[in-house]
C-alpha cells in the first residue's frame, strides 16, 4: 500500500494543475479576504446618533419595493409570480 501512494505521489507531484489547485485556491481565498478587510476598513461607519441620508435610503427603498409589489406581473416580478402559482 505504501508503494502505491508513493508512486501516485511521484506520478501526482510533477503535474502542474494539481499544484494550481493545491496553492491557487487557498491564494485566492487570502487575497479575498485581504481585499475585503482593506475595503471595510477604508469604509465610513456611521457614528452613534450620525444616521446622515440612511433615512432617505430607507424610504427610498420602501417605494421601491412597494412599486414592485404592485405590479405583480410585470418582469422581473412576473417570474415569482409565474413561480408562486405553480404545484410542484
């Protein structure tokens, strides 16, 4: 059994895309979560009692989706719509 592994260990070992796997993802995982701390730290925060437009924001948002609830077969909504009524 140990010779087995060891031959599949050498015949493994010089393949390049396995090494792509092995040390790409991981990389990519780190530079992803690199990348999203740098961009929470550069992020402005709200102080306490700062709440700035975030009101108008909700509001916005509320009409959006009241709007959207009423036009039930309109596309995008027509697809939920079209999804809701089925049996599966």
């Amino acid at each position: 059994m140990g010779s087995l592994i060891r031959a599949d260990w050498l015949r493994i070992r010089r393949r390049w895309d396995v090494w792509i796997i092995v040390l790409g993802i991981p990389a990519l995982g780190l530079i992803g979560y690199f990348t999203g701390a740098i961009s929470a730290a550069n992020s402005p925060g709200h102080a306490a009692g700062d709440w700035g437009e975030l009101p108008a924001q909700f509001d916005a948002q509320g009409a959006a989706q009241h709007a959207f609830a009423a036009l039930p077969y309109q596309f995008p909504r027509s697809i939920a719509t079209m999804v809701e009524g089925t049996t599966m």
